[in-house]
C-alpha cells in the first residue's frame, strides 16, 4: 500500500484529519518519567496508544530526539507504530534539503532506518534535492510550501513572475514533481487565505497543516480553506496542546492527551 492510499484509508478509517505531532520535551514529562533512561519512548508510546484510533497521522519530529541524543528511542518508537498500528502513517518530520548522494542517505534514514511512511522535505535547493525521495514510488514527499511561522513570509512571499513564491512551489510540484503521485505539501493553518489558494492550485492533493493548538491557527478556517470535495485532503497537526494537556482531577497525563485529541478531532470534523 502506498503512503497515499494508508493516508486515504486512515481518513476514512479513524474519520479524522488529526495528525498527532510527537515533540517530546523531557522537562515537560510528567513526573512519574523523571530519570528513566527510555523515557521518550515510554512518553510517545503512552501518547501514541492514547490517541491512535483518533488520528490519521503522527509525526514524530526528529530534532526532538537527536538533541538528546536519543535516536535509538525515536528507531523504537516508530517501530512500534509500524507493528502496532501499521494502518496509520508514520510521517518523519525532519525538514530535509540537500543534494545527490547527501539526499540520498537522507531518504534510506527516513525510510529504511526510521521506517516512515513519508518525509517532509525542503525544495529550496530545487528538484535534484527532492528526486532521491521520489525514487521511493510507495513513499511520500511532503515538500514546504507556505510554513506556518510568520518568517516564512520573507522567502515565500517574494514575487516570482507575477505569483508569490510558495504558489510557485505549489504549482511545481503539483505539475512536474508529482510524476508518481506520492507528494503532499506542508501548508500552515496560521494563514488560511494562503491554504485555499495552494488548495486550488493543486487540486486533492494532501496537505500537511500544522499551526493549529499551541500555534493558534483557526479549525473552521483551517477545514473551510483546505479541505478537498469529499471533506478529507489534510492532515491537521497538533502536537504539543495534546502532549502536555493539563490533567483533570484523576485523569493521568495519557488520558488528558486523549481528551484533547477528541475534542480536536470532533472539532475539524464539525466543518468537514
């Protein structure tokens, strides 16, 4: 099965566009993990199992994990997802951007070390630093194209032939880097307006939104502006408003990242 069709099938599947981000900062454990030296895994698994029947995605990011020197845990981790809940994708987060054989070791990290399902990935260097993810045809390349931090703008608002940068991007890869159908691209809910543009541009194909939760990006907006015909087409990512949800009286830290996973995912459903 390819990344596309998972993805297809874990919207319909779990109905949910969430995308449950795994970003795990030690210091915001709960105390229970205090000095266990697997405590990023037994973190993410505890969030992973809370929530996998509510989400369509999780994305582990990889810098969460390599500043800690902790890539082993981030290898166990999505080894658990794949075993465990092999129907939902597993969505490295790792940003990258270079070319030849440097992107080619990238793209065997990602998918033979980490085992994902796809990556995001960085076109500023243009095509020939995308092609090595691509030659993995059941893969995904999830490419930027308008972020969702308010500097993205710098770059992605310049002019290119009359249209701004990021709908330059857009529309290349929608048109030319898309020859096996495996691309998405990473279109931030901080900036809606932007999401329905990119959305006509490329027609139903996936769209990674982070920006909601902790970012403050706007559900209905988010869903209204990107959401395809039969009201799937994104992976709307929270990650840490569900992580580090505040329990309520006798609720353990695992039951607070599920009640807000469900409030979040009844909420971009109320607008699908």
């Amino acid at each position: 099965m390819t990344f596309i069709e998972q993805l297809s099938a874990a919207w319909r599947g779990n109905n949910s566009l969430l995308c449950v981000g795994l970003d795990p900062d030690v210091k915001r454990f709960p105390a229970e993990l205090a000095g266990r030296p697997d405590a990023i895994y037994a973190f993410c698994k505890a969030m992973v199992d809370a929530t996998a029947d509510l989400a369509c995605a999780f994305k582990p990011q990889i810098a969460y994990f390599a500043a800690l020197r902790a890539e082993d845990q981030l290898e166990a981790i999505c080894r658990y997802i794949k075993t465990a809940y092999p129907h939902i994708p597993l969505v490295l987060d790792a940003k990258r951007g270079d070319i030849g054989a440097t992107a080619e070791q990238y793209a065997r990290e990602a998918f033979e070390r980490y085992a994902a399902d796809a990556v995001t990935v960085n076109p500023y260097m243009g095509y020939d630093s995308v092609a090595p993810y691509l030659e993995w045809k059941e893969r995904g390349a999830i490419v930027l194209c308008r972020t969702s931090n308010a500097g993205g703008s710098d770059l992605q608002f310049l002019d290119v032939g009359g249209k701004p940068l990021y709908q330059h991007v857009a529309q290349l890869v929608a048109e030319e880097w898309n020859t096996n159908g495996q691309c998405a691209l990473v279109v931030g809910a901080t900036f809606p307006n932007e999401l329905a543009q990119v959305r006509q541009i490329v027609g139903d194909m996936p769209l990674l939104v982070p920006g909601i939760g902790a970012q403050g990006g706007d559900i209905a907006a988010t869903v209204q502006a990107g959401k395809t015909a039969d009201g799937c087409g994104m992976m709307i990512n929270s990650s840490r408003a569900i992580l580090y949800a505040g329990p309520q009286a006798g609720e353990s830290y695992a039951g607070a990242a599920r009640r807000v996973a469900l409030e979040t995912r009844d909420a971009i459903n109320r607008y699908r």
